[in-house]
C-alpha cells in the first residue's frame, strides 16, 4: 500500500465515521421525538381514562336514580284495571246516592201534598 493509498483510505474511513456519527445523531434525534410524542399520547390516554371513568361513575348515579324514580312510579301508578274498577265503584257509588235522593225528594213530596 502506497502513502496515497493510506491517505484515501484514512479519509474514506473518516467520511465513513461522520456519516455513521450524523446517522446515529438524526436517529437519536427521531427517537427523541417519538419518545415525546409517546408521552403525550400517554398523557391523552390517562386523561381520557380519568374522564370516561367519571363519565361512568356519573352515569352510574343517574341509573340508579332513575331506577329509584321507576320504582316509585310504579308503587304508585294506578293501572287501566285498576281506574276502570275505581271507575265503576264510583259509578255504583253516585246511583246509590241519586237514588237515596230520590227517594229522599218523594218522601218530602209526599208529606207536603
């Protein structure tokens, strides 16, 4: 090997060094982002997390206060059945009064006449 040939392969490992330092430096630098970008992904993530979890315990709250409101309304609801039978117990009720009227009104009629 000549001086010539020492000096171009000196150099040729030189140039061949700074392209793998520059390399690795543009690859270190890409990781660098990716690893931030990956903290605020992980930050989103926990974040939503913490807002589906109170979404859910809120939900929670509202079914069971609206199962304890259904509950209610159904101890307390009057059914078709059940309207239709006040219905004609208060039927029954008034023809027994119209008719104690009646007869009331005839007796009076009767001893005035």
């Amino acid at each position: 090997m000549t001086s010539d040939d020492t000096t171009s392969l000196a150099l040729s490992l030189e140039t061949l060094r700074r392209l793998v330092e520059v390399g690795f430096a543009q690859v270190n630098g890409q990781i660098a982002l990716v690893r931030q970008e990956l903290e605020q992904v992980n930050d989103q993530h926990a974040k939503l997390a913490q807002r589906v979890e109170q979404d859910r315990m809120t939900a929670d709250v509202r079914h069971a206060a609206l199962e304890a409101r259904l509950d209610n309304i159904e101890r307390e609801a009057v059914t078709r059945s059940q309207l239709a039978d006040r219905t004609r117990q208060i039927i029954a009720v008034v023809g027994v009064l119209v008719t104690v009227a009646s007869a009331v009104i005839a007796l009076i009629a009767l001893t005035r006449g």
